[in-house]
C-alpha cells in the first residue's frame, strides 16, 4: 500500500505512526484497585461509545496512511458483545499487518479460539500476582483461575507468545518481582513490568500502601532479578511494536521486559501510537489530556476527508513528551477511561 507523503502518520517530531490502541469499552469486570474506584465509574452511554462499523472507518482511513497495528483495549474489551467480529471486521482492513488484544484474562478461555480464527495474532494479559488470595484482594471480584485458565486457552489456540502485563505496586505486590521474573525460565512468556503510572485511583493505591505516592522503579526491579537469578542478556523479540526493553536470563524460554515511562529517559523518543477512546477521542500521549475529537467527523458530513483531518490533527498536537515528572499530569479521565 503506497503512503501519501502529505498525510503521512508522521508526528511534528519525525515520529513515524504506525500503531493505533483502542478502547472499545469503558467497562470492566473487575474493580483493582490501581484502576477503578471501588463503586466504579460513570460509565458513558452507549448512544456516545463508537460503533465497531465506526471503529473499522478509522481504521480504513488510517491505514493507507501507514497504520499497521491495531490493539484492542478498554476497560475490558471482552466485556463488549462481538469483539471477535470487530476482530474480524480489522484484520479485513488492507494493510494492517496486525491485530493484538490487551485484557484481564477472565474471560479470555471462552473467547481465545474464535479470537485466533478471527484474525488475532496475540494476546497481553494484565496479571499482578500469582497469588489467588493477593488476586482477590487487588482485582476485589475476580478469580486468579479463570486468568490462568484463559492464558492455557489463549496459548492453546496460538496467541502466543502470552505477554503478561505486571504493574508492582510498593508494599502490595512488589515482593512478587522474583516470582514473575523467574516464571520465564520455563514458561515462553513475555513478562513486562510496567510502572504505576500518576492516574487516580493508582495514585490512592500507592500512598493507602507506602504512606506516600510512589512507584517501583523498574531500575529497581532489574537489580533484584539480577541479584537474585543472575545477569539480565539483552533480547530481541519479533513481537515488538511498543516500547518495552527486553531481556532474559540466561537459558530462559521466555523474555522480562521493563516498560518505564517515568524512570526511562528515552521513553517517549520512540512512541509510535495514537489511541483511540471508546467515546470517540484520539489521543495522542496517554499521559496528557490533549484530545481531538474523531467521532464529529463520523458522524458529520466530512466524509473520509473529515476523519483523515481529524488524525492528522491529532498527529499536530502530539508533545514530544509527557511531562509528568515535572508535576503536568493527567487529571480528566482515569486509566480505564482512555484503555491504557
């Protein structure tokens, strides 16, 4: 598929676009801690939460434009009737090479072999303990058994590698560090740990557990593994479309890989993506409120053209950063709300 130069996906800083997350639900089956408030959210109504025909005219129009990968989020996104149709309706789009989904795994062992004939090529999934007591206690409804159920479904039907999403947390789960890292030795996984990142309730979350806001470095997480089950060799992965490093040890199946958007100075060099919100918003960094609104143009009389421009605004007003550390943070929308 030949690009256009002129609409390009191509970010104000030389970054090249290839990589589109959306959140086709805000809603989730479980309550962590980390994530959602106990009594949940105010949910959008549906009349306002993209269609999966809209969702695909996103795509459509992104595509020719360079757009290559395509992850689906939400909230839980199998919490949505159809997914696997929405699946199938993407992975149809000329020129999308892939189409991956991230979910908390609850209810993956019912959906992982229509997910694969679909057209999925693989799947993370969001685990931050092997502990089924500490599980409970983080997600508040769920079940550790249907997780680990739903990743033998998931391997079984040929998503793999499983990449496990691991978020520590001081003083609630990061004890478990070793554990997951350890679980490569003998398991083809990808662990990822991922920092806690400066959303409510995951701010809550870290000062109710350590008496102040905090995170686990992952510069931290690297010297305890090392310590522990000895030298981390860099690693190369053929399922790399974000912005993890990746490592093993030495003999290991599968890989650790550290996503720090704190702590990692280069991290934002190397953003590839834009995401796409269930209510009909690209944003072009999670980790600033800047939004451009897409669904005006699906839903308006721009046609294509209308859409094409909405992308390539949002291309315009992607920062070279997040500035996070410097005290500009996120405050309008909540992690479950944008899909991660």
């Amino acid at each position: 598929m030949t690009e256009n130069p002129e609409q390009a996906l191509v970010d104000g800083y030389g970054r090249r676009i290839s990589y589109l997350r959306v959140s086709v639900t805000d809603r989730c089956n479980l309550r962590c801690v980390y994530c959602m408030p106990e009594q949940g959210i105010d949910l959008a109504p549906m009349a306002e939460i993209l269609s999966y025909e809209e969702i695909r005219r996103v795509v459509e129009v992104a595509a020719p434009m360079g757009l290559r990968h395509v992850r689906l989020t939400g909230g839980e996104p199998l919490a949505r009737k159809g997914v696997v149709d929405l699946v199938r309706m993407i992975a149809a789009v000329p020129g999308i090479e892939e189409v991956t989904l991230t979910t908390n795994g609850v209810s993956l062992a019912r959906h992982a072999h229509a997910l694969a004939e679909a057209g999925l090529r693989r799947v993370n999934v969001s685990l931050d303990t092997f502990r089924p007591d500490r599980f409970k206690q983080i997600t508040r409804v769920g079940r550790y058994e249907d997780v680990m159920e739903g990743i033998e479904a998931a391997s079984a039907a040929g998503l793999r590698p499983i990449k496990l999403n691991v978020v520590l947390i001081p003083s609630l789960n990061d004890d478990e560090a070793l554990d997951f890292a350890a679980s490569t030795l003998d398991k083809d996984w990808e662990v990822r740990f991922i920092e806690l990142m400066p959303f409510l309730p995951s701010e809550s979350c870290a000062r109710d557990t350590t008496g102040s806001a905090g995170y686990v470095p992952n510069e931290v997480v690297r010297r305890r593994i090392e310590e522990h089950l000895g030298p981390l060799l860099p690693a190369e992965t053929e399922t790399g479309n974000g912005p993890a490093e990746y490592y093993r040890l030495e003999g290991a199946a599968g890989r650790i890989g550290f996503i720090s958007p704190l702590s990692g100075e280069d991290f934002c060099s190397r953003c590839n993506r834009l995401r796409l919100t269930a209510d009909g918003r690209l944003r072009p960094c999670l980790l600033t409120d800047r939004e451009v609104d897409v669904k005006a143009a699906l839903r308006g009389e721009g046609g294509d053209d209308a859409v094409r421009l909405a992308i390539l605004r949002a291309l315009e007003i992607k920062p070279d950063s997040h500035h996070v550390n410097d005290g500009d943070r996120p405050v309008h929308r909540s992690m479950i709300e944008i899909g991660g």
